[in-house]
C-alpha cells in the first residue's frame, strides 16, 4: 500500500507515516519490516526537505541496526548513507559495522 500511497499524501506525511509503522513494529518484534518502514522513511525524508545532517545521523543507526538483523537491506542502507555523505560534502570513508575500510 505504500507504494499507492505516493499518489496521494505528500513525501513529508509518507515519511512521518512510515516513521510511526516502523515504531510499531519494533514494540510488537517485528523487527525485519520495521528497519525497511525506517528505510523507507529516511529516504522519503531526503526528497521532502529534511535536513541532510539529521538523515546521515538515522541512517548510521539504521545500518547498525539492519547489520545484526538484515545483511541484505544493509547494503541498499549503506548505498543510501554514502549519497547523502556526497550530498553534505563529508564522506567518511571507512565503516566499521562492515569490518573496516571500503574503497
């Protein structure tokens, strides 16, 4: 449904939506849907406005988290965090949830 969704709410109110799914399906242990709701989410967050500095620091958390629990979703989260390190001009360039250094 969220996908259905896009034709009709704004990106901010998608994203605050999607913020909301993903606190109740942490509370209730689904844990698996609600790191994608965040993804999605932050992502929704970029292209409505919000600041980049506050999606870089969610989306730090977010690869932690999905690196104990969804090595897949990760990599998409990590390919995410490193556009909007490009965007704000500071890219880090080593990440230690996935063992050191990528170049």
């Amino acid at each position: 449904t969220m996908y259905l969704n896009f034709l009709y709410y704004p990106f901010k109110e998608l994203a605050f939506r999607l913020m909301n799914l993903y606190q109740r399906c942490m509370a209730l242990g689904e844990i698996e849907i609600g790191l994608y709701s965040l993804s999605f989410s932050l992502n929704l967050s970029y292209y409505g406005g919000e600041k980049l500095s506050l999606i870089l620091k969610s989306m730090e958390e977010l690869i932690e988290l999905m690196v104990k629990h969804i090595k897949e979703g990760s990599q998409i989260a990590l390919l995410n965090k490193m556009l909007v390190e490009d965007l704000t001009g500071n890219p880090a360039g080593d990440f230690p949830d996935f063992g050191g250094v990528i170049r």
